[in-house]
C-alpha cells in the first residue's frame, strides 16, 4: 500500500515507468495509475459534463479503455496528455449520445445542453457556448438554480415540488417558463438547437 503513495501524476518519469509494468503484464500495477490520475481526470470531466452521474460515467469509462489500450501509448512522458485524450473522447462520445436520446425522449433542453457541450468540448473543450451563457443570466437566480437542479443534477420535479415548499405544478410550469425564454432568447442570438426546446 505504501507504493501507492509513490505514484504522482506530477511526475512523468515515474508514470511511464509504471505504464511499462503495466505493457509487461503486471496488471496489479493499474491500480497505481488509476489512484495516481482518478482526481485529475474527474476534475477534468466535471468542466465539461453536464450532470456529475455522467462526470462518474465517463470516469469509469475511461480507465477501462485506457487498460484495454494501454499497449498503445509510446511511454515518452505524454501518458497524462494520453489519458486525458481518452476522457475527451469517452465525453464527447457520451454526449454525443445523450443528445440524441434525450431528443428522441422529448427533453429537448437537455438534449440542447448536451448537444451544446459536445459540439463545445470538439471545438474548443469550453463547456457551453456563451449564448446560452448569456440567456442564463437573463433568468433569475431562483430559476437559474432550478434549471440547475432539474436538467444538470437531474433532480425529480417531485423532490423539487417538496424541498421548494411548492406544489409540482408550480415546478412544472416555471420549469416551462424557463425554457420557453431560454428558446426565444437562444433564437435571436442564432442558436439553431433552441428550435427544438418545447
């Protein structure tokens, strides 16, 4: 247990010197790479996620396909760069995804935020374009927070109905408000994908 404390993502020498044990066929060995980089790649995920059940999603994910492809990479002091392109694709890949799905499920907002961070993450790894950026803080804070809690933490209008002290038809029909003026707001700045928000 002591060696794990060896093991820095800090340190490129070491890392590729673990990846090699690990390219050898000392499986064992993963566990220090993933203990070693499971912070800096979840940090990394949570910028450009949209919920933290997708940030733990892709986390798994990406060290699963990082083991499976880890013959691969060339041990030249790049194998955080390395990893982190394996998160990258994993997200983008998972959104991608959830897009769609969730626009074939109705949740057109949803389905507009992830589509959003993907085409973000693919361009420029921003999370989410400044239009939407600058329409959210056309909303007030109550409501921005509750858009936060329903389509990014994906909390139940239920549970939101009883922690407001409110009814769910109130949740509901301030949840339509929200994004009937996110729409129109994302409309006249050229948004394409606000067409689709009910």
């Amino acid at each position: 247990m002591a060696a794990t404390a060896l093991l820095s993502s800090d340190d490129p020498a070491a890392v590729d010197l673990v990846v090699r044990r690990i390219q050898a066929g000392e499986r064992e060995a993963f566990r220090l790479v993933f203990l070693a980089f499971e912070r800096p790649i979840r940090c990394y995920l949570s910028a450009h996620a949209t919920s933290a059940e997708l940030v733990d999603e892709v986390l798994q994910a990406t060290f699963v396909a990082a083991y499976e492809a880890i013959r691969t990479y060339e041990p030249r002091g790049s194998f955080a760069a390395w990893l982190r392109g394996v998160a990258r694709i994993r997200l983008l890949k998972e959104l991608r995804a959830r897009a769609r799905l969730n626009h074939l499920d109705g949740d057109a907002l949803e389905a507009t935020l992830a589509a959003a961070a993907a085409e973000r993450l693919a361009k420029t790894g921003e999370r989410q374009p400044p239009e939407l950026d600058r329409c959210l803080q056309q909303l007030t804070p109550r409501v921005r927070d509750l858009l936060q809690r329903r389509y990014v933490d994906q909390t139940p209008v239920k549970v939101l109905a009883v922690e407001l002290a409110h009814t769910e038809t109130w949740v509901s029909v301030t949840l339509h408000r929200a994004r009937a003026t996110l729409r129109e707001c994302l409309q006249r700045l050229g948004i394409s994908q606000a067409e689709s928000i009910p």
